[in-house]
C-alpha cells in the first residue's frame, strides 16, 4: 500500500501518531474547524454531543484551508486540549 501525505512539505518529516485515550471524562477536546464549507455544522452537533456526556470542549478555526495551521495556534491548542478533532466538509 502506498499512502500520500498531502502536505505541501518537500521531504516530510517522520510523524509517530499519540496513543488515544480510553475514554474522554476529564478530558478537554478541541474541535478545529479547517474553514472548509459546512465543516462548523458537522462540529457544532459534535460538539453537542460531547458536552451532554460532560466533556469540556474548546473550538478553533484555521484562518484558511489553503494553508497549514499557524505555528501559535497548534501550539495553543496542544497546551490547551488532551484531544484533537478536526473537521474535514464540502
């Protein structure tokens, strides 16, 4: 299997993905809107979702999709959430 990484990195660099937590009580999620069309629908009903079985949540938004996520803002949300949701909608 070939799997493309489609960032716009020349050489992209050697990623390892976290362990994911069992269970999410206690735990802060981030949903991160990419600022693709309907995406905030998509996160807002997550977003419901989470909160109604106690889960505090914080949301974000890229600036745009064409581009990566700002420097300072991946790193606010890495201080800031134990996991990560991104929302991918057309």
């Amino acid at each position: 299997m070939i799997v493309l990484d489609p960032t716009d990195e020349s050489r992209p660099a050697a990623r390892t993905v976290g362990p994911r937590p069992d269970d999410l009580t206690g735990r802060t999620v981030g949903l991160l809107d990419i600022a693709k069309p309907r995406g905030e629908v998509f996160l807002d009903r997550l977003a419901e979702l989470l909160v109604e079985r106690g889960v505090t949540v914080r949301r974000y938004a890229k600036p745009t999709f064409t581009r990566p996520l700002p420097a300072d803002q991946r790193a606010e949300i890495a201080a800031e959430c134990d996991v990560v949701i991104e929302a991918l909608a057309d």
